[in-house]
C-alpha cells in the first residue's frame, strides 16, 4: 500500500498554461490484458466490510475526504490525495458523515477477486 499526498506532489507549470502534478510513476511488475475505471460513491455514513484483492492492484484517487482502514491501520484521506493497494492489502472505507466520490482503477480487471475478511 502506498498513500500519495497531493498537497506533497511538485506542480510543473507547462508552457502552454496548464499545469501539472505528476502523483506517482511505479512499475507494477505485472501483465494485463485488461483494465477498468470506476467512479464510485459512498453515500454518507457508509462503511465498507474489509476486503482483499487476491490478484489485482486498485489505484484510488479521491475526490472527496474520506477514512479508510488499511492492513489495519486507519487513515485520513484528504480531496485529491490517491492509495494504491496491492494484491493481499485488506482495506476498507471507514465511517464518515460525508459522501464520498473516487476514482478507481484496477489492474487487472479480474471477476471474483475479491476477498471478504471478518
């Protein structure tokens, strides 16, 4: 598990005006003929069962503050900072009065990867 900070990542300033922040660049050591994006909504006060994935990575990148529960550590998520979970990190969303948006890549998109722990 990796937590990136946004307010630790360097802001370039392009030529062109824009700008840009570059959040991470890892090599993931794995092949994948597949990829999804999902943009994900906990409503408020959700809390999520702790689970794993057995095989692919999950880059989380969010939108909105949030706490989640890691390999069994809590932590405080805030607007714009990204998680990436590798395969066997527990983890899980953790009450909160908001909502909460992010956005959600996984690699490999596997079907049944997912692991419930109690």
């Amino acid at each position: 598990m990796k937590l990136i900070r946004y307010v630790e990542s360097k802001m370039q300033t392009r030529p062109d005006g824009r700008t840009v922040r570059k959040m991470i660049n890892k090599e993931l050591g794995v092949n994948f003929s597949n990829i999804q994006f999902l943009y994900v909504v906990h409503p408020e006060r959700f809390m999520e069962k702790l689970h794993s994935h057995e095989r692919s990575y999950e880059i989380l990148y969010f939108l909105d503050k949030a706490k989640y529960k890691i390999n069994g550590k809590d932590y405080d998520i805030d607007e714009k900072d990204m998680i990436i979970l590798e395969p066997g990190d527990i983890h899980g969303a953790i009450f909160i009065e908001n909502q909460v948006r992010i956005l959600v890549v996984q690699v490999p998109a596997i079907t049944e990867d997912k692991k419930i722990h109690e």
